[in-house]
C-alpha cells in the first residue's frame, strides 16, 4: 500500500513513518508539508492511503479530501489531527478514520486495515467531494495540479467526458462532471445550457439575435454564450436580482 504523510510539522511526520515501519505491506512514498503538496504527491505516486493532517497552510486537510474524492482511482484518507472537534466534518468528507495525536500504534494499525479494505471495493469518485463546498478546483497537468480558485471562475463547459473551466488565468480541463458541479456550486454558477454553468457574478445581460437564439453577455468573457431555452426565464431572474 502506498503512503502519503501530510503534516505541517516534521515531528509529527518523523512518528508517523516510525509507526508504519514494521508493517512491509506499507511503502511511505512521500511526506508533505501543506495542503497543495499533498494532492501533487497523490497525483505523481497514485497514493493508496493519505495520513492527513486537518489544520496545515494553505489549503487545509478537509478541502484536500475533498479534491482527493475526485481522483479515480481514489486513495483512502485518515486524517491525523490534535483536535477531535473536526471528526464530523472528516467524515462528512468520506474520512475512512479519524486519528487523534498522539497517534497511538494499535489506532493508527486498525485505520490501516479500513484503508486496505476501501482500496479493494474502492471504484470511480462520486464527484460529490464531500458536505461542504470547496474553495477550489483541481485541475491535472501531466503529472503535476493545478488548484483554481472558484472565484476566478467565468464559467464551467462540459467538452465530452471532461469540463473545461475558464477562469482569470486561461483554460483548464478537469475530471468531473457538470451536474456535480451544480450540485456541489448551486449558489454561485446557474445552468444556462445542457453544457454549461455562469457564475453569477458575470452575468452582464441577455441579447436576442435575428435568428431570435439568446446569449449571455458576460463580464469577463468577450464571446457570448448561447443560453437554452428553458433556461433563458431564470437567467434573467438571476440578472433582475444582481
């Protein structure tokens, strides 16, 4: 089973591998510092188990879950914590254990075997990244992640098998599907089309052409995007209210 130990402090993550190292079934391929790291070590070792830390820069350990439930095939996570005020929030973003520091051997042997146990019925992510909203999207870049702020965001188009995201800094593509993205983001991007979700914040108008189809004027986006027919009454809705 291959490990990723994310701690902001070294100490922790000196224990951590100290504890792992009588099991052979376990390899550590990689100890981390932050939030972002944890999910690019995840990405380039294809991690069967994530011992996570919940408060470390940057993003922190829930939200990292959070990305992870995106990833197919999707590594466990554990989150190793000084606090047990989180636990509910750890499983709201599908934890498979919750260690409280200091880490005692017999705990942290129980949360391995959950570990070993969801990677064998593990299949594709849900897409649904847990309770509560991320801040971010993740994007994959040969190897290494790209993390996008959502408040960047212009607006989000399905292309096939894959969302592109168009954002304050180009394209991206990402490995989600649009209706859990409007499930998860309901609040600030609105359906427009079949294949398409606006932040709401870009919303400038509606234009009729003669062929009597109707866009949406965005703010950032300099070519209008075709609005469905079914869609076009809540859109204006959502531009009366701005």
């Amino acid at each position: 089973m291959r490990v990723v130990i994310a701690d902001d402090e070294p100490l922790a993550r000196e224990r951590l591998r100290a504890l792992l190292a009588p099991d052979t079934g376990v390899e550590v391929v990689a100890e981390v510092g932050d939030g972002q790291a944890a999910l690019e070590a995840c990405a380039a070792h294809d991690a069967d188990l994530v011992l996570l830390d919940i408060a470390m820069p940057g993003i922190d350990g829930l939200e990292v879950a959070r990305h992870l439930a995106a990833f197919n095939p999707r590594p466990a996570v554990v989150f190793c914590t000084a606090y047990d005020a989180h636990a509910l929030s750890a499983f709201d973003a599908a934890a498979v254990d919750y260690l409280v520091k200091p880490v005692r051997p017999e705990r942290l042997h129980a949360a391995l075997e959950r570990a070993r146990t969801f990677t064998l019925g593990r299949g594709q992510s849900t897409g649904d990244g847990g309770a509560r909203a991320r801040t971010h999207l993740c994007a994959r870049l040969r190897g290494s992640l790209r993390l996008i702020p959502i408040e960047d965001i212009h607006y989000l188009q399905a292309d096939e098998k894959y969302v592109v995201v168009h954002h304050a800094r180009g394209e991206d593509l990402i490995e989600e599907s649009l209706k859990s993205l409007e499930l998860e983001f309901g609040e600030r991007f609105m359906r427009i089309h079949r294949n398409c979700l606006v932040s709401r914040h870009e919303l400038v108008e509606l234009r009729r052409g003669h062929d009597g189809q109707v866009h949406a004027v965005l703010r950032h986006v300099p070519q209008p995007l075709e609005v469905s027919r079914r869609c076009v009454a809540q859109v204006k809705d959502a531009i009366r209210a701005l």
